[in-house]
C-alpha cells in the first residue's frame, strides 16, 4: 500500500480541497484501497519520511516524488493531476 500526503502552507484550506477531490477519484477508480492518505503542511512534508509521495497545493521540495495539486483548485489541468497519482499509485 502506498501512502500519499497532501500537503498545503496551513495543512488545512486548500489541502482539505484537494483531498476531497482526491478520494472521490480514488473511491471512482477503485484506488482507494490501495493507498493511505495523510494530511498536512508543507513544513512537515519537508520532515516526513515514511511517505511515497505528495500531493501539494504549495511548492515543496523532498526527495520523494512531487505532484502539484493546483489544478485541482482551478479546475483546469486535473486530469493530468490524477493521472500523476494513479501512476504513482500503481507504480511498483
């Protein structure tokens, strides 16, 4: 099971948004299953070490793969947001 951490500057507003997009796509695709989501600040993402990846609202540097959650605010671009995480999420 891979774990994702969604991650804004507050860890609330914007994150809470992007997640429950998130989970609708993940419960819509039948991902759900297969991944533990977290939730929380970029300060934190920046301390975390048992994640896989993130999924951010805000820029954020780590060594584990990064997708950018702000078309997920927009509207525009989401698909390719999640198809990053289906990728990520099935990815061995």
């Amino acid at each position: 099971m891979k774990h994702m951490l969604i991650c804004c500057g507050a860890g609330v507003a914007t994150s809470t948004v992007a997640l429950k997009k998130i989970e609708a796509f993940l419960d819509s695709s039948g991902l759900k299953d297969r991944v533990r989501i977290s939730q929380g600040t970029v300060a934190e993402a920046k301390t975390r070490d048992d994640v896989d990846f993130i999924v951010s609202t805000s820029p954020v540097a780590v060594s584990v793969p990064v997708v950018n959650a702000v078309p997920l605010l927009t509207g525009i671009g989401a698909d390719n947001v999640f198809a990053s995480i289906k990728a990520l999420i099935n990815e061995n």
